[in-house]
C-alpha cells in the first residue's frame, strides 16, 4: 500500500487523512523527521500558513520537508498548503516562509475576507467531470514559472490550480466537501513515483 503523509502541525489535518484512506492510501500525521521518512509523498493541509510554517520550524522538520520535495517526492498542497509550497509568497507575513516546490507566486487571502468564502464547481486536468470547489479565504496563483502546468482556473480566468512535476496546488478545499478525486490524481502521481 502507498503510504502519504499529512503534515500534521496545524489545519485540517484529519479530513485529508480520511480522504487519503478513502481512496486506498495508507495515510499517516507526519509531525517528525522520521515519520517523515517512512512516507512515499506528503499532503500539506488548509489552515494558516503563518503557524504552519513557525510549527514547522519549532518542531525542527522545515527543511527535512523542504529537502525532500527539492528531491522529488510527491507533494499535494491545499490552500495554505499551496501558500507553502509557492516559491514567493505575495501578502506574506513577516518572517513567513515556503517550503518551495512550486515555481509560481501566490497571494494570501486574494478573496478578501472569510465572508467571502465560496463553493463551486470546476474543470481540473486530469478529472473527468466538474470537481466541487470550496475556497476559504483562499489565495490565487498570480505568477507561473516555466513547466508549471495549469490544472484549474476560476470562469475569470484566475488560476487555482497548478502542477509542477511531482508538486500540486491548489487555491481549495476538495477534503472538507468529500471531493475525493483530487486525492485520487494525486495517490496516482505518488505510486507512479514509487513504480
Ligand atoms: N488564508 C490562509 C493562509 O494564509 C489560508 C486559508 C486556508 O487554508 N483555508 O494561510
């Protein structure tokens, strides 16, 4: 069985942990280097991406991470998971870093605020059918280096997905609508890396 990591400092930990055993991964909160080690690719929750990246430098584990998406493993970001994954961060809190991965420039809480979250249905490469979307105080990818693939846009053309290698962001929450099929995309980039 493939076996994914959550990263598991802050944010919503347990919907990807239950959405990754839905679609047959064996899936595992990742808090230490060593946990860290035993996985084949890491899922890095919505929350905050200001605590996640103190917490990551707190329990000592932010550039194990960082090292290893630099070496290829497999890594699905959602929302502040996509913030940590972004190679410039634009609204970014002071001292705030990225684990990088993503050659691309995000910025925070692009929507405004937490009133103005919203749900929606979207194309996303790769997924048949519409995939249903919940943006909460979401960010926006505003820049896309080169050989990063767009996954998915808003109908204004916003991107809200992207791909880069091993790496996949996204601005939304497929975890907290029971959107499994993301989670699915990405369990197979993570066994295809395992062969
Ligand atoms: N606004 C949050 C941040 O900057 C992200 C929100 C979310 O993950 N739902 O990290």
């Amino acid at each position: 069985m493939t076996r994914i990591g959550v990263l598991a400092l802050q944010g919503d930990v347990r919907e990807h942990l239950e959405t990754l055993q839905a679609v047959g991964a064996d899936a595992i909160p990742v808090r230490t280097k060593g946990e860290l080690a035993s996985v084949d690719g890491l899922v890095i929750p919505g929350g905050e991406s200001t605590v996640i990246s103190k917490l990551a430098k707190t329990f000592e584990i932010f550039d194990a991470v960082a090292n290893r998406i630099a070496a290829g493993m497999p890594t699905f970001g959602t929302c502040a998971g996509l913030i940590m994954l972004a190679k410039d961060i634009l609204d970014s809190a002071s001292g705030q870093a990225s684990f990088g991965g993503l050659d691309v420039s995000v910025r925070r809480n692009a929507f405004g605020h937490q009133v103005d979250s919203f749900e929606t249905d979207l194309a996303f490469a790769g997924v048949d059918g519409l995939v249903h979307a919940a943006f909460i105080r979401a960010p926006i990818v505003e820049r896309i280096g080169e050989g990063v693939e767009v996954l998915a846009s808003l109908p204004n053309g916003r991107v809200v997905g992207v791909r880069q290698g091993n790496v996949v962001g996204i601005s939304f929450h497929p975890e907290i609508t029971g959107e499994k099929r993301i989670h699915e995309y990405f369990l197979g980039i993570v066994e295809s890396s395992v062969g």
